[in-house]
C-alpha cells in the first residue's frame, strides 16, 4: 500500500496501461495511432520466448522496469509461437500477424522496433539490441528532452 501512496503517477500510469491492453485484447488489428503521443512503443517480435536474444531483452525489461516506465513506454511481446503481449496482458493472435505484416518483419527473426510518441519509427534492429541503447536513443529526443526539464522542476 505505501508503494501506491509513494508512487501515485506511476500507479496511474500502470493501471492506464492494464486498461488499454485489456481494451485491446478482443481485436486482431492493434491501432498504434491510439498511443501516439501518449507512449513510445517498444515492439518485440520474436520467433519464441526460446530465442536466447530475446530472452535477455525481456529479463532487461524487467530488471529495468522503472525506467521503461519512467520513459513512457510499452512493450508488445510479439512471438511467433505462443502468447502475444502488451506487458503482461494477453491479445490476441491476429494481432500480431497484423503488426508483422504493418512492419515487413521476417519470420524467425528477433526484429526490435522503437516507435516514438508522434507514431514515426525510431529504430529497427534485426537480432536484437540492447535496452540501454534505446534508453540512449529516447533520452536524445526533443520531446525527451523537454520532458525530463518538466520533471526536475
């Protein structure tokens, strides 16, 4: 209980996340456009959670939770087999063959795309890429920038 009263922002923030993925779970076509501006996107695909490199991108998620949170960010877990994901929260299969397609990503791959909050992708990285580099890249952006001035007043 003291976390939620420590951490009220990030609580909101979380249960909007839940919210939204709970609100997408029954479609096939996943609308990016719903979290321009809102949330930069992380979307993981992956041929399975066996694939060693995304293993390690998803332990790094994890590990550095706070500061995906702190950046804004929801990951998409996009498997080729087994669950698709926004976070922990389930969606539907179509949905990642629809994101697939969207992106042209070749199957049996680890493909890792950033998209910035004005929908634009930032980065695309086949064989993964580390989540400190991403953390560096966003941290580069204007928008970034002027968020983190925000913060510190």
């Amino acid at each position: 209980m003291t976390t939620f009263k420590k951490y009220p922002f990030k609580t909101l923030l979380l249960i909007m996340v839940v919210a939204m993925a709970v609100q997408a779970k029954g479609q096939d076509k996943i609308r990016l456009k719903d979290y321009q501006w809102k949330n930069r996107l992380i979307l993981a695909f992956s041929p399975s959670t066996k694939d060693k490199g995304y293993r390690a991108f998803a332990k790094d998620i994890a590990l550095q939770a706070e500061e995906v949170v702190d950046r804004d960010l929801l990951v998409f877990h996009i498997l080729e087999t087994g669950e698709i994901k926004l976070g922990e929260s389930s969606l539907q299969t179509g949905a990642g063959d629809y994101l697939r397609e969207s992106f042209s990503i070749r199957s049996g791959t680890l493909t890792v795309l950033l998209i910035g909050k004005d929908g634009g992708v930032k980065l695309r990285r086949e064989g993964g890429v580390e989540l400190n580099q991403i953390f560096s890249l966003i941290d580069t952006m204007p928008m970034r920038q002027r968020e983190m001035r925000e913060k510190s007043k």
